[in-house]
C-alpha cells in the first residue's frame, strides 16, 4: 500500500465490493477477502484428509492446520498453546464456561458487563446458576453514552470474585473500552480472571493480548475479514484453571487439548495466514485514521439535528474512544421503519434492532429490545462517498 491510505486499492481485495449492494452492516460480519477465498478452495480441493496421518497428503493438511492456528496466536501476540480456534466466539465461551465448572464453587462472585453481547453474558450466568454463585452486574449510569468505569468496577468486586467478563468494544455503541485498566483492575483480587469479548474492536485494531494483560480474549474471524471461525486465547495461567473438555487419553499442556473438541474447522483455519498477510499491508494506524473520516461524516450529521437523532454511545468521531459502529434512534420513528425506509429507496444494507445485546438495549438504556437502534457499521474498505451517500438518504426518509 501506498504511505497515504488507498481506499480503492484495499477494494480490490474484496470481490463482493463489486456489487450494488453498499455494506454497512459490516458489524454483523464483513466482506472477505479473494485470498480467502482462494485459500479455502485450494486446501478443499488438494488437502481434504484427517489431521495426523502419515501419508504425504495427511502431513501437508496437518502442517496447513497447524499454520492457521500459529497465525493466530502470532497476530495476537500469543503462544501456539494459548489459542483455539471454533466455530463462534459464542460457542467458544460456552466451551470455557463448561472447563471453568470445578474453578467456580458456590461461595464465588462473577461479574458481568451489561454492555455485552450475549455471546459474553449467557455461559456465565448458566454457570452461576449451575454453581449457586452469586452474580453482579456491572452496569453503566447513562443511558445515552454508557461507559464500563474501573472505580464502578473495584467496588463490585470483594476477595470472592473469581470472575470478571466485559467487551472490549460495543457492538452497539462502538465505544472502546480501555481493557489494560480494567484487567489490572480486575488482577487486584488474587485469582480474580477477566474474559473479554473482542469481536467488534479486532476489525478495528491491533492486538496483542500480553500487552492487555487478560486471561481469556475471543472474536470472530468472520467480522475480520476472514471465514465463519472464531479464535480464543487463554493464558497459560489461567489453562491452570481449567477442566479439560478432552478424551480421557489427549494431553491437558495446550488450550488446544482442553477446548479443541477434535479440532476446527480444517479449510477454514487454513485461510487464516491469508487475513493475517493483509492486514500487514493496511498499517492500522491508518485505518484508524481513515475510519475516523468515515464516521466523522455520519456523527457530525446526527450531531447537528438534536432534536431529530439520538446518537447512542461516543457523540464525537475520535478514534481513541471509538470504532466506526455508530447506532442511534430517531425521535418519533421506530428503528425498523427507518431502516425499512432506507432499503425501499437505496442500495443501503445497515441493520435495526438490539444485535443480541438485549441487556444493553432494555436495561442500560431502556430502549425497546426488539426495536433497538438504528445500527451503521463501518470498515476501512467503504468510502466517504457511500457515508455522505447515506446521509443524504438517510435525511431524505426521516424528513418525509
């Protein structure tokens, strides 16, 4: 790439761009790449075989494999035995919930962050419930522009907290939480251990996961460009923790052994190095910069009119507290009737509704939880043009 961010370069590398269609769901799950593609095919088409076999076409499929789960834990500043790779990041935390059953006993504390997709609230209070622990929520006092506060935090938590979980960016409010201050936060208490779900900021961000000091960190590849897997680190300390979901007779040193459940997707996880070769093309300071463009137009907008928008999360496009995942609700107008709006007149694809963060939706911000918000979501491969595009459209249906 180019020293100055090249928009229309980066769209070369996403064939569906061609389209009509402009994408500004991308928080639901963006565009993939051609590379991706490619790689997915050639793997189906010369290296479909079990993993472990000895055979010329068994070793290349379990060294391809292996590869994929390395590119992980190298993009993330991990070890090889700290990642697995599943089909969610949904399934991947019930998956660590089941092995945390013997560390959780009764007389424990969890916490958890009401800003959260389910995804990072359901497993841990199915285990509460299943431990009779006892459960705190960690919730935010705006209803427009809910923050997670480490002071709010620190007082939730006793020396029985044994667990803490919270998102590192909304999927709704696109609001960057700050996860080093809230992981040493968390590590006062001895034993205490913080999950965090990252599939609304690894679009947006670098990551390196010793840096921000958690124990558990998963997001989804399919919102990063890549396919339908998902990923999850968990420290060496914290595997300390954890009962093995594996045979009897597998080996309990790697997360792998622990949570694989005969290993990932093969196809998939062999795209993965194809993502992660990208990614070092488009420097991310970049994208942050450029994404701040982006969303500035739509934020300024709304801004301007307060008596017809309610932005719901950072009112400011600054790239330090936010991510281009701008939602907001139009007084006087459901969500779905605008969205609806916008479709029947344009080739806008955004989304209306709650996005599986139900808690965030009805009880932080005392919204309707069907009819949520109105949801944009943008990626470095879309252009001002759509934004200012979809201003236009946008003013046109609410001003009708």
């Amino acid at each position: 790439m180019a020293s100055t961010f090249d928009v229309q370069a980066v769209r070369q590398h996403f064939p569906a761009l061609s389209q009509k269609q402009v994408y500004f769901d991308n928080a639901g799950g963006s565009q993939v790449l051609k590379e991706v593609v490619d790689a997915i095919a050639a793997y189906l088409l010369n290296n479909n075989v079990q993993l472990g076999a000895s055979y010329p076409v068994g070793q290349t499929s379990t060294k391809i494999f292996a590869e994929g789960c390395e590119a992980v834990a190298k993009y993330i500043n991990a070890s090889s035995t700290e990642v697995v790779l599943g089909p969610s990041t949904t399934q991947l935390f019930r998956n660590l919930s089941m092995s945390l059953i013997d560390y959780i006993t009764p007389d424990s504390e969890i916490i958890c962050s009401k800003l959260d997709h389910e995804a990072n609230i359901a497993s841990w209070v199915e285990l509460a419930r299943v431990k009779g622990c006892t459960l705190k929520w960690w919730d935010s006092p705006s209803k427009t522009n809910p923050q997670l506060d480490c002071d709010r935090l620190r007082s939730l938590m006793t020396p029985k907290t044994k667990l803490v979980t919270c998102t590192h960016t909304s999927n709704i409010l696109g609001t960057i939480s700050d996860i080093k201050a809230i992981s040493k936060t968390v590590h006062e208490v001895p034993g205490a251990l913080l999950c965090v779900d990252a599939v609304a900021y690894a679009p947006h961000r670098a990551i390196d996961v010793k840096d921000l000091g958690v124990d558990f960190y998963s997001f989804s590849w399919y919102k990063v460009y890549g396919p339908h897997i998902a990923c999850l680190y968990a420290s060496m300390n914290a595997q300390k923790h954890m009962h093995t979901l594996g045979h009897f007779f597998k080996p309990t040193d790697t997360l792998e052994n622990l949570l694989g459940l005969a290993a990932a997707n093969y196809e998939l996880t062999a795209s993965i190095p194809e993502v992660c070769k990208y990614l070092q093309t488009v420097p991310w300071d970049q994208i942050a910069e450029y994404e701040e463009r982006l969303q500035k137009i739509l934020i300024d907008y709304l801004v301007s009119k307060p008596e017809t928008y309610q932005i719901r999360g950072e009112p400011v496009a600054d790239s330090a507290k936010r991510v281009p995942v701008i939602s907001f609700t139009v007084k006087g107008r459901s969500s779905r009737e605008v969205v609806e709006a916008i479709e029947a007149k344009s080739n806008y694809g955004c989304r209306w509704g709650a996005f599986y963060s139900n808690r965030l939706a009805e009880d932080a911000m005392g919204l309707d939880p069907v009819d949520g918000v109105v949801r944009v979501s943008l990626l470095h491969y879309n252009t001002e043009d759509e934004v200012k595009g979809y201003v236009k459209v946008l003013d046109e249906v609410v001003s009708s």
